[in-house]
C-alpha cells in the first residue's frame, strides 16, 4: 500500500498517510498531530532507480579509453572520481585519498608503496 505525505493546513505539521490506490483522493485524510481535515498533498523528491547499464552508458566515452589511463594517473584518478559518483554508492574515504593522490599525479606503484596496508581489514597483507 502506497505511502502518501500530507501537510496539515492549520497545525503546519507533516504526516504520512497509507491509502490504496482506490481510496487516494477519495477518502478524507485526518491529521494525525491536530484532528484537522485540512490538509494538502506534500510532494516529495523522486527517485529514479536506473540499471547498471544506464549507469555505464553515462561514462561511455570515460571507459572507451581504459587502456590509455594507465600512463596518465590524473586523468585515471578523474575517472574513478566519476565513477564513484555515477554509482551512487558510498565509498570508503580510502577511495577519496587514493583518487585525491592519482589526481596529484602519483602514480599507482607510488600510491601502493605510501600505502601498504591499503585493501586489508587488519593491516596485514
């Protein structure tokens, strides 16, 4: 059953109301802070859930060059930081640092030797 927002038009205060398909706009919504009948439909942000696919087809022309980033650790690091952003996903803050340093222009061979224990749990390799 659908979750539907409402502001109350005379205490101003937000509540959620389940109605089925059928019952929205046919039955009264009460306010559930004040008793009140007037209250409005707030609306609320969309979310558009997208395929990987999707995700992967916004970066098309980022990935066709893959094999080029491995002598150019900036524009690598500008890769994953785009990456990282188009799957929406939360990333661990060595994520940040390791791109932060390709962007700086380290390399990945210098990035692994200033960070050992980078990728495991305990620390040990």
């Amino acid at each position: 059953m659908p979750t539907y927002d409402f502001i109350c038009n005379d205490c101003s205060e937000r509540f959620d109301v389940f109605l089925t398909y059928s019952e929205y706009g046919k039955r009264p919504v009460t306010c559930s802070h004040c008793g009140s009948k007037n209250a409005r439909r707030r609306m609320t942000r969309v979310r558009i859930a997208r395929s990987d696919e999707s995700h992967f087809d916004n970066l098309d022309g980022d990935l066709g060059n893959l094999g080029d980033l491995e002598n150019d650790p900036k524009e690598l690091g500008r890769t994953m930081r785009k990456l990282g952003k188009e799957m929406g996903e939360d990333v661990p803050p060595e994520f940040h640092e390791v791109v932060g340093r390709l962007e700086a222009g380290q390399s990945p061979e210098e990035i692994e030797s200033a960070l050992p224990d980078l990728g495991s749990e305990s620390g040990d390799l």
